[in-house]
C-alpha cells in the first residue's frame, strides 16, 4: 500500500480510530459508551466499529451494551463483533452470547489455512460470515500483522518485533470483514448494516462444501429463498472483490418492515431424555423477504444444557437456535436467539418450533415464546437506458439486471 509500515490491510486508504477499554477491569458501561462514541447522535464520524471481545460464559445479560448496539446501527455504525474462540466449551454456541446475537451486528467466524473452521471458532445460527484467521492444528499459519513498537505485544515475527506472524482468533478475523466492508463503504457510500447483510449473503464464498460437523446443523443447507447457510460460517468466506463489484449496483435496502407474534403461552413439561420432545406452531401472516428471525424463548429447568431447539419455516428451513451443551449446568433460560438461516425466504405461513431435552435425569418446562421477524430487500439502482434513432425511428434500449 506505500504506507511505509509494511503491512497493507483490507482497506489501505480507510482511516483508522482505536477506542481503549481495559477488558478486564472496566464495567460494561465503558464497552456502551464505546459503542456510541463518534456513531450516535449528530456524531458518527466512526462508521464502521470492530468488536474482538466477547463472554466465555452463556447466558450473560449484557443489556447496556446491546442497549448502545441498538442505538449506534439505528444512527448508520456498523458493528462486526467476533464469534468467540469457544469451540468445545459452554459458550460455543455464539447465539448464546448477548451482543453477538443482537440482530443489528454482523458476527464473524473463523476460517483456517487448512480449508475448515478454525479449531477455536464458536458458530451459531447468528454467525452471518467468515474469515480467514490463525489453525490451531499443527502447521497452521497465524496471521502476519503490525504489533506493538520494540518489545511489548505479541512479537514472533523473525528479525523484527514490531512485527507478528502468531496472530489470530476471531479477534483476527471481525476486524478483516470490518477492513472489508469499510472497502466497501468507498465504494456505496449508502452502506449500512442491512445492506452489507445482504450483500454478504448475496457474495460470500462457499467453503468446506462437504461440511458434516454437528456444529453445523447438518452442513450446508439451501433455504427457501436459495441462499445457502452453515452455522460454522453463515452464509460463507467473505469476497471483498464480489462485494465491491456488487455494491454500487444497489441504492440501499427497503425500509425495515418488522412483524410480531406476540408472547406465546405454551406451560407444557419437556419430555426427559427425548429427542422427539415437543413442538409448537404459530401462524405467520407476514409476507416481505426475511433478514433475521428473532426467537425468544422462556423455559424452567433444572439443568439448562440438556435443551437443544430447533425452529422450522413455512417453506420447509430449519435452524437449530442453539445447541445443548453438558458442561452448562446453570438453570432457567429467557433469551432472545437469532437466525439467519431463513434470509429472503417469504415468512407467510406456519411456523414450528420444537423443544427437546437430550439427557436424562433434570426435569424443566418450556412456558412460552414468540417470533419476531425483520424483512426487507436490496433497492436496484435504475439501469441506465440508451436510445437508437433509425432514420426517425427511436429504439429504447434498457438491459434488465438478471
């Protein structure tokens, strides 16, 4: 990039703003304000802001920070906030985690060297894309990047410590889609989070196309719509060529249209050990494309990481909301999940949900749950018409966008 440091990013010409929180020490108040500081208000200088942090532990109220989330995207920021390096702990599913499930961020997984998910990625039907990052397997290549000036940081580069070649983690791979989509952003200058959603799930890359993994939810699925999605990596790599190309062919997205199915009673025990438990249906009459489907969901037990769910479309989809998990011992569950599995799809008739417990002993009750759902779509931008004159005869010419 002829910056004169050595390392080139995703968007070599973007300016660049860090926002220091202690993550160890400071409230969460701290991680709110930062939020909102520069993206709210009559300021929003910062239109873009990365998030390389997260909770280790499910289940984790963090009100204040989604509160900001909410405000800061409704102001045009778009937040990228990392999965989680949770994998094979309690907190690996990432719709477990409060601000990785707020329906306006964008929630980034990792991809390895070796062609599949990092080793560490968390995944959930939230995650919407992937990047590239470092492979916890043997061999694996870390990500090469600036580091902190002399001896301080993570260092490792050969011959040079300001300099890293060890980096990685979702905390890698949230700040590359974040680079990306501020490439983007010089390109539409329009772009704000339901757009860049849409165009990721219009332009990522499919990778790992033979992808079995539990943590799946049964590899890649083809929703109603035609896009296709995995709980590993959402909707696939992301393609900053495709996006940048793609971008200036639309203006924006539709206003949002949001529906509701009010809250649901349901007060019905959850058979114990039983992979069939019990569904509930609701009727959707709702007809706009899909973005996210929100589910929340109200159940008492005695041993929450028993309980796996799994919530169906009209037009036949399922997502697994989130996956049990035995070393989750703590009770009760009132949580809000996401899924982006359903995008574009047409949300107009039944859904189902079904609740099932997978391990014997602990007892519990799914009490109630309702539906919400975000729609709208890309705007085009109008093709430019050319107009033939034939010895008086005006031809139209218009080329359809396919």
């Amino acid at each position: 990039g002829g910056n004169g440091i050595g390392v080139t990013g995703a968007a070599p010409f973007a300016g660049l703003a860090g926002l220091r929180i202690d993550y160890g020490s400071s409230p969460i108040s701290h991680f709110a304000d930062a939020t909102l500081y520069h993206s709210s208000g009559a300021n929003t200088n910062i239109k873009i802001k990365n998030h390389s942090y997260g909770f280790n532990a499910p289940f984790i109220n963090n009100s204040a920070e989604s509160n900001a989330l909410t405000t800061s995207v409704a102001a045009g920021t778009i937040h990228v906030l990392s999965a989680g390096n949770s994998r094979g702990n309690s907190a690996q599913d990432a719709n477990k985690l409060d601000a990785q499930n707020h329906p306006g961020v964008i929630t980034v997984a990792a991809f390895g060297n070796d062609g599949v998910f990092a080793s560490y990625s968390s995944f959930g039907a939230n995650v919407f894309v992937t990047a590239t990052s470092s492979t916890n397997n043997t061999g694996g290549f870390g990500i090469t990047t600036t580091d902190r000036t002399g001896s301080s940081g993570y260092n490792g580069f050969p011959g040079d410590t300001d300099y890293t070649d060890s980096f990685g983690g979702t905390s890698s791979s949230a700040p590359t889609v974040a680079g990306v989509l501020a490439l983007v952003k010089e390109a539409q200058p329009n772009l704000d989070v339901r757009m860049a959603k849409h165009l990721l799930a219009r332009t990522s890359t499919i990778v790992h196309a033979s992808d079995t993994s539990v943590s799946s939810d049964g590899g890649w699925k083809t929703n109603g719509a035609g896009f296709q999605f995995n709980q590993n990596y959402g909707f696939g790599l992301i393609n900053a060529t495709a996006l940048v190309n793609e971008a200036p062919l639309f203006s924006g997205v539709t206003a949002l249209e949001t529906y509701g199915t009010g809250n649901l009673t349901v007060e019905r025990s959850i058979p114990d050990n039983n992979l069939t438990g019990i569904t509930e249906t609701v009727n959707v009459t709702a007809t706009s494309p899909l973005e996210e489907v929100m589910a929340t969901l109200e159940i008492t037990h005695s041993f929450r990481g028993d309980i796996e769910a799994i919530l169906t479309s009209p037009m036949g989809t399922s997502s697994r909301l989130f996956i049990r998990s035995g070393s989750d011992s703590g009770d009760n569950i009132n949580w809000q999940f996401v899924s982006n599995a359903f995008w574009g799809e047409d949300p107009f008739g039944d859904w189902s949900l079904r609740m099932f417990d997978t391990f014997a002993d602990d007892l519990g009750t799914w009490d109630s749950w309702s539906l919400d759902f975000n729609m709208g779509s890309l705007v085009a931008v109008p093709e430019p018409a050319g107009v033939l004159v034939f010895g008086g005869l005006a031809l139209l010419l218009v080329r359809r966008r396919r």
